[in-house]
C-alpha cells in the first residue's frame, strides 16, 4: 500500500548516466590546449567514451560494490599450503579491467600519452579511487626499468599492455601484468635509507635473495614489486615477482591487511621475505637514483588523484544546489552558496590546471620541463593534496544531512581525501625535497646536490603570465624575496612551497582560464583578499559564470 504521510519532493536526483570528462569543461580545455591537433580528435573520443562508463549507473554501482566488500586476506589453502593471496569482490576487477583497458598504465610509448592518460586517471579515479593505486604504480614503473634495457625489453610490453587477467601466473604467460611497490620499513618510514632489509647476491649476475620485511605494500596481487634493500654495495633497487617463472610461488609472505580510513577496495598490506628471489634493477648502492623517476611519477599522480576527487565532490555539491530548493529558491541562486560553491569550484579548476600542465611537461620531455618538474611536482604534490580534504568537505556540507549519509557517496571520498597528502611522502618530505632541488643537502658539503636549472625552469613558467595581472606579479616579487633568504628555511619549508605552488597555478589561470576565474584567483589566493573559510569570496566578481563552469550537466 503507498504511504499517505508524504510526498518525496525537492530532493537532488542523482549525478548519473553523464559523461564525466565531457561535462568537466576544465579538464576537456587542458585536453585541447596540451594535445596535438592531429591527435586530438582521437583523444576526446577515447576519453569520452571513459567518461560515460565511469558516469555510468552501472560502474557506479561497482565503486559501492568494491568498498562495500573489502579484499580478504588468505595465508593458506584449505590443506595448510602457504599461499598468500588476496581475495577481491568481483567489482574489483572489472574496474580494474576497465582501467588497464582505458590504456592508463600505457604512456610512456603513445603520442601525447601522459596528458590522455592523465585526463583517463582524472575521470576514473571519480567512479572508484582505490583501483587507482596498482594502476599507477604499474605506470610508474617504467621509467625505473628503463635503466635496465634488458628488463626493460622483457618487462615493458606486459606493463603498458591495455589487457587485465587477474590470478597469478607466471608473467610471460600473462597478457599483462601489474607491478606495486615495497620501499617503507617499519623502523624507517619515508627515510629509506633506514631500511634493514637484506639482498644476497647468487652466483647468477643480478640475481639476489632478499631477507626482510616491508611495513606498507599496496595491491599485492600484483604480478611483481619494485622493491629497495641492503645489498653489498648499498641501497638497491630490485624487482620481486610473484611467480617465478617455473611457475613455482616467490617466498611473499603477507603478514595482514591494513584496517585504512579509506581506500578500502584496495588492498594495503604488510609482506616479509624470507629468502625471496629478486632480480637487481640499476646499479648497487644506486637504488633512490633508480626509483627517483617512478616516484616522480607517483607523485603526479597523487595531485592527478586529488584533484579528480576535488571535482567529483565540486560537481555533486553544484549538481546539488542546482535542484535544491529553500528559503524561497534554489540554493545555487543564493549569494552566499554561490560564494561558496564558486570558491570550491576555483580551487577544483586551479588544482586540476596544475596537475594537467605537469603531465603536457613529461609529453614534452625536453631539458627544460624536466628541469621544471623537478620542482613542480613536489610542490604542486605538496600544495594540490593538502586541499583535498577541505574542498571535500566543504562540498559534502554543502548536501546538509544529505552528505554526510552514506548513500550520497560524499563519506566514501572524504575519507579518501587525506590519502594521497600521505602516499608518497607526507606534506613534510615534499616540502623538503623541494628544498634539496633548491639548495641541495643541507648535510652535503657545499650544499652539494642542489639543481640551478630547476629554478630557472620555475621561474620562467611562473613569469610567462607577468604583467597580465598585478596581483600575480607582486606574488612573484615577494617569492623572489623569499627565496632569497635562507634564514630559518627549513622550518619556513611549507610556507615557501605553497606560496610557489600558489603562484603557479595563478600563472597558469591567468594564460588559460575565463576572466572572471583568474580574477577571482588571484584576488583570493594572491591578493589576500579571502577569508579562512570557503565562500568569503569578494562578493563583487563573477561568482556566477564560475559555478556555471563547474557544473556538470547530465
């Protein structure tokens, strides 16, 4: 019998059965200002064909399922065999099938790959974020390999392959595989060069045996690992299968799961070797160096990560107060939620600007982005992380009691929110290493280790917008100021690397962005004139036509 106490009136529909990168007009303008025109036709279709699977009913339903049902962990099989395997929710693998297939661990070899992979990434991490760990750490990979051709030749097919199969199996038998990554310890953390773990060498050239542990390993039904330890010479680089290729089990011994806040789909887990065979990958005593560019690469995508979820949170807030109606209207017509929803749609924009931009610089790949990127990924690592869970939550009260219900999907990317500030080396390890880019070592003789080139490369970018705003062009002046006094640096760390990362993305608003979007920017983030708190906005500029660039329409 139908209810009789109530109507259900003026509630949101859901944002579903849309096109997730055709609705983002920031991510498709970044698209066609960083890809070729000849290849750019190509791209937009790809990606709009991810952009309506992942704004799909069904894929959504396969992001609940998958965090609905976390991995289990089985040690043994049922006659007492170690076996060490993780057991998925079906949903699990069919986003990450969707994934590979999308082509986001293969960019290294296609023209204008990183910006379509980074653009894929952006709009699959809103259907599901935690697939997005194994799939860029299989990205991240290749650049280490690199510096072994001949891994490089046996590994680098199966790693950019655009086929998923899940189990494992030796990996010349696999269409594709999966790489992760070991390097923390639980005496050492992001200092690496604590770690104890042990690497004997066999009478095999570049074969080892590795006895030791690692305290946080994602996805570990990968098909190999990259891994650091201790070998004769000193922290190595090495490559852990998880099969060997008699088709026997490699010794990786999951010890637990991780009980994270979020990112529950994906496995996080604790592994022990014990007499684990290993192939060296780079030099001995050269492991950092080698691994230097896959973590750069992880890192990217940490900002890439962020930001997608800053815009799915962004668009559902707008999407919201577009159909929501109070106190005598829609709220997306009341001046002070338009404030609101504006600010958090300029910080969304500003951080999905940055992010993009750094992924046209690895498609560029002359000497003069790299030298950029030495700087600008860990600042914009840093910067672009740490407003993640602000801007999340400010758009899940933006739903009112709405948001903070588990249905509204807001609770499952806030507690993803602080995730990607953590992996990879927390707001402190990439505040200093931009200081190590800047200065070197401050350990080193002669602050030995410092990079010139990176702060010319910085400054160049920054200063190809000066004079096209005056508020930009004092923040590069009082930037200048600051990085010309080393008084105190480090304990000054954070403050510098966000004012660095604060201008740039003004830098890039002010060439790219609408008018009304780099005013508002530079006159909040740059100008001063801004509260502490979303939505204290100068009520004067064209709050309006930003949210109306934010929104996502269905």
């Amino acid at each position: 019998m139908a209810a009789t106490t109530h109507t259900v009136t003026n509630q949101a529909p859901p944002l579903v059965g849309y096109d997730v990168y055709g609705s983002d007009q920031v991510l498709t303008e970044a698209v066609e200002r960083h890809v070729a025109p000849e290849l750019l036709d190509a791209a937009q279709q790809e990606l709009s064909d991810l952009g309506r699977t992942a704004g799909s009913a069904q894929v959504q339903e396969w992001g609940v399922q998958a965090n609905e049902n976390p991995p289990k962990l089985r040690t043994h099989d049922r006659y007492g065999n170690r076996i060490d395997e993780v057991d998925f929710h079906p949903a699990w693998h069919r986003l990450l099938g969707k994934g590979v297939s999308a082509g986001l661990t293969s960019a290294w070899g296609r023209p204008a790959g990183h910006v379509r992979r980074a653009a894929g990434f952006m709009v699959w991490t809103q259907a599901e974020a935690g697939n997005g760990c194994p799939l860029s750490m299989t990205h991240a990979s290749v650049p280490a390999l690199r510096t072994d051709p001949a891994l490089a030749a046996e590994w680098e097919p199966r790693l950019t392959s655009m086929v998923y199969e899940q189990g494992l199996r030796p990996a010349r038998e696999k269409p594709g595989v999966l790489f992760g990554m070991g390097m923390t310890e639980k005496q050492g953390g992001s200092d690496v060069r604590a770690n104890t773990t042990r690497a004997e060498p066999l009478a095999a050239d570049g074969e080892y045996l590795l006895t030791g542990h690692k305290w946080f390993c994602s996805a570990p039904m990968c098909d190999g690992f990259l891994v650091l330890a201790q070998a004769p010479g000193g922290l190595t680089c090495f490559l852990v299968p998880r099969v060997l290729d008699d088709g026997t089990r490699n010794v990786f011994r999951i010890q637990r799961l991780k009980d994270k806040l979020g990112n529950r789909s994906n496995a996080s887990s604790e592994v022990e070797f014990d007499g684990t065979w290993a192939r060296r990958v780079g030099d001995e005593g050269r492991g950092v160096r080698t691994i230097i560019e896959m973590v750069a690469a992880t890192r990217l995508d940490c900002a890439l990560g962020s930001a997608a979820l800053m815009r799915q949170s962004v668009a559902q807030a707008i999407h919201h107060s577009a159909h929501r109606s109070a106190f005598g209207g829609l709220l997306i017509d009341k001046p002070l939620m338009r404030n609101v929803l504006a600010d958090l749609a300029l910080e969304s924009e500003a951080a999905t600007t940055l992010a993009m931009r750094l992924a046209a610089a690895y498609d560029s790949g002359t000497d003069n982005e790299r030298a950029f990127l030495r700087l600008a990924v860990p600042a914009a690592k840093y910067w672009v992380t740490k407003r993640c869970t602000p801007t999340v939550a400010e758009s899940l009260e933006c739903l009112g009691g709405n948001g903070y219900v588990e249905e509204s999907g807001l609770p499952r990317l806030l507690r993803e929110s602080p995730l990607n500030s953590i992996w990879e080396g927390s707001g402190n390890v990439q505040a200093l290493d931009v200081l190590r880019a800047l200065w070197g070592s401050p350990h080193a003789a002669g602050r030995r280790g410092s990079e010139p080139e990176a702060l010319n490369a910085f400054l160049q970018e920054v200063g190809a917008a000066r004079g096209a705003d005056h508020r930009l062009d004092a923040a590069i002046k009082d930037l200048l100021t600051e990085l010309a006094d080393l008084n105190g640096i480090e304990a000054r760390a954070r403050r510098l690397v966000e004012r660095m990362a604060l201008v740039l993305q003004g830098s890039l608003l002010v060439r790219s962005a609408p008018p009304e979007v780099a005013d508002a920017f530079c006159a909040s983030r740059l100008g001063g004139d801004w509260g502490t708190a979303f939505g204290t906005l100068p009520h004067t500029l064209g709050l309006a036509a930003i949210v109306e660039r934010a929104r996502a329409v269905v």
